[in-house]
C-alpha cells in the first residue's frame, strides 16, 4: 500500500529586491539599510494538507505561481518545509523537469544508467530495464548520440520511459506531456493507465485541462499557496475555470 500525508506544510520564498553585482555592493547595501534585509518573504505553499492513498490519480490545478510545482517538489524531498511535514510510505519516482539529471555529453545509454541511480534504480535493475525503455521512447538510432543533441521531445520519451518502467509506487508529473508529438502522448497515456491499474499514486501538474479530466480521479486546486478545493475533476474543474474566468 501506497500513501502520502501531508499535514500543514508551508514552504517559503525570499523575493531580493536589490540587485547586487559585487561583494562591494552587498556589504554597502547592509551599512546603508542599518541591517534591514533587502528581500521579503511569502509563502509558496501556505499550510496545506492532503491524504493520498493507493489508486489516486491527482491532478494539481492553479495559475502560475500557485505553488503546484514548490508541492510537488516538497513530495521529491527538493524542498524541505519551513512548517508541516510530508510523510511518505511507498517507492517515489520523480519526474518533474524534462531530462533533469541527464548529463548533456553522456550518451541516452549512458543517462539511463546516471539517471536511474538517481531514481533508485540497482545497475541489476538498469540492465534489465534498459532494452525496455529505448524501445518504447523509440530512440534506437539515436541512444548513443550524446543527448545534447536530442530534442526537447526526445528528451522526454527518455525521461518517461526510465521513470515508469520499473512501475513505482508513486509518480510524479510535471507537465511532463508538454511538446511530446501525438502518437508519443497516447502511448504515454497508456502506460500511465496500466500503471493505475497496478494501484500506483499518480499525482501530476498540468495546464492541458482535458488531459486533468482523463487521466485523474481526483484535482486539487491551489491558489497563492493555499488549498482551495480538493475533489471529483468535473467538479474542482469547472470551480476553478469559473474563477479564472471571472478573474479576467
């Protein structure tokens, strides 16, 4: 069994207000504001809790700054909590920039094998895995070319692959079908539908409001930090639409 706890967390961001481009000009700006700090703070995330279980299928909603991606960072252990605290129980797969932790001069071969240590992945697991993932990101021609050289597209089917062939207890998205060609996308969304039905967490971030509405069971709304509403996808869906919308 899968489950995520997040009780009260709040997460904050200090906005410099200064710029200062020299050792010289930092120390002035101290003596000159007789300590007073050049920066405020705000709250990123602002005291948010949440239940996931087994089966969750959540899609996060909000416009940007709403602290979606600061959550789901806080989830990665990117993020430590200036309050609350997030527990975990279950195998967490990350995946929330497009070919973070490919080094651009190794090979596609090579950062399945960096990569994977990072995700948690055994060189016993990786070998086994390996065949698997080129072939479904359809990069055969191309593994052993550096990945500087790769697409924004090809770095994705790299990166989704990888991170959902071992089938994790928890994935987590961001955006990560953004730019990916059509034929790509619907096999992506295949596999995450398998990998629901094996009982995984799947917690995603996401703008493409019809890609929310498919693939998940549940949406939470942030807005500045906040918990606004947390339920059915037609529901949280058409609140936060209608909100945007007014806003404008």
């Amino acid at each position: 069994m899968s489950k995520i706890s997040i009780d009260n967390l709040s997460i904050r961001f200090r906005v410099y207000h200064d710029r200062s481009p020299s050792l010289k000009d930092f120390v002035a700006s101290i003596f000159k504001r007789r300590g007073k700090p050049s920066f405020t703070e705000f709250l990123a995330v602002n005291h948010v809790s949440l239940e996931f279980n087994s089966g969750d299928r959540v899609g996060i909603v909000g416009h940007n700054g709403a602290g979606k991606s600061t959550l789901l960072k806080a989830l990665c252990r990117v993020y430590e909590s200036d309050e609350g605290v997030v527990r975990i129980e279950g195998r967490l797969a990350p995946l929330l920039e497009i070919g973070a932790g490919f080094h651009p001069e190794f090979t596609g071969r090579e950062n399945i094998y960096l990569n994977g240590s990072i995700l948690g992945y055994t060189q016993e697991q990786l070998k086994e895995i390996e065949p698997e993932v080129i072939s479904f990101a359809e990069l055969e021609d191309f593994i052993d070319t550096p990945v500087k050289y790769y697409s924004t597209g090809m770095y994705m089917r790299l990166a989704f692959s990888l991170a959902t062939a071992m089938h994790p207890d928890i994935l987590v998205l961001d955006e990560i079908f953004a730019g990916g060609d059509a034929a790509f996308m619907e096999r992506a969304k295949r596999r995450m539908y398998e990998m629901i039905d094996r009982a995984n967490i799947m917690i995603m971030v996401s703008h493409d409001h019809v890609l929310v509405r498919s693939l998940c069971n549940r949406v939470v709304w942030l807005d500045h930090g906040k918990l606004v509403a947390d339920g059915h996808p037609d529901e949280v869906m058409d609140l936060y639409l209608r909100g945007t919308n007014s806003a404008e």
